[in-house]
C-alpha cells in the first residue's frame, strides 16, 4: 500500500455519495412530474455502488469468506445507477391532461414513486457517509504532517 491510499479510497468514497446526493436532490425536485420525455411519471433512481478489489492483494482480511476475500480494497465505484419501476401513487383527478383516458385507471393520474420521507433519509446517511470520508482524508493529512515533524526532529 502506498502513502496515499488511503487518501484515494476516502476520494472514491466521497465521489459515490456525491452522486447519490445528486440522484436523490434529482428524486426529490421530481416527485410530483407526472409527464417525462420518456412518457408517464417521473421514476425514482437509485445509485449502485460495487467495491474496487485490488488486482494485488498484499494480506487476507479476516473473518471473510475465503472465496470471496480477494485482499483489501481500493475503494468504491458505481456500478449503475437504476429506476425504481414501482408503480406510483394513484390519485382521482379526471380533469387532469395526464389522467389515464381508458381502461381500469380511467380518470387517476399516476404520481411518482417517490417518498420525500425516504429521499430525506437518504439524503442524511449520503451527507454523513461523505462527511465519514473527508474526516479519513483529513486524518491522513494529520498523520502525514505529524511525520514529517518526526522527520524533522
């Protein structure tokens, strides 16, 4: 491991929740369009994150499965961000041009799948997930700095 991995693995982490953050305030200024270019609601997004397994590993990480364990990680990627292809809250509104015409759904209007409730959760744990990895950076700078004071000495 170099001096600055960890440094590097803190900045793939701050990068993914930035993302998730960005995809969340995205969910939240959407939840109540009910006509996308795409047509019908808009669909929540959600961001899937998958591990960066090093292509070296240097030790086995405890109490892992052995199959699985292919050395410590250099951090976090995303692998897809999806839509939530749930089906939306229903709301009785025949006067709206995007209520359904025909068909079991004649006069309700489909609102997004999206919960504000939920959203703002989320928003929370990406904000703290981030701030968690800026104070790993800001460690390791300590630690850097304290180091070159004992070079110093």
């Amino acid at each position: 491991m170099g001096m600055f991995t960890s440094i590097n693995i803190a900045a793939t982490g701050m990068a993914f929740e930035r993302l998730r953050t960005d995809v969340i305030s995205d969910n939240i200024a959407n939840a109540s369009t009910t006509r996308t270019a795409e047509g019908g609601p808009f669909k929540r997004a959600m961001v899937i994150a998958e591990p960066v397994a090093s292509s070296h590993p240097t030790w086995r990480m405890p109490f892992v499965n052995a199959d699985q364990d292919n050395g410590p990680g250099q951090g976090v990627r995303v692998r897809e961000i999806v839509k939530d292809t749930s089906e939306g809250k229903m709301v009785w509104d025949p006067t709206n041009p995007d209520a359904y015409q025909s068909g079991p759904h004649k006069g309700y209007v489909e609102y997004p799948n999206v919960n504000i409730v939920n959203e703002m959760v989320n928003l929370i744990s990406a904000s703290r997930a981030y701030e968690a990895n800026s104070t790993v950076v800001q460690g390791a700078k300590d630690m850097f700095s304290a180091a070159l004071e004992i070079g110093r000495s």
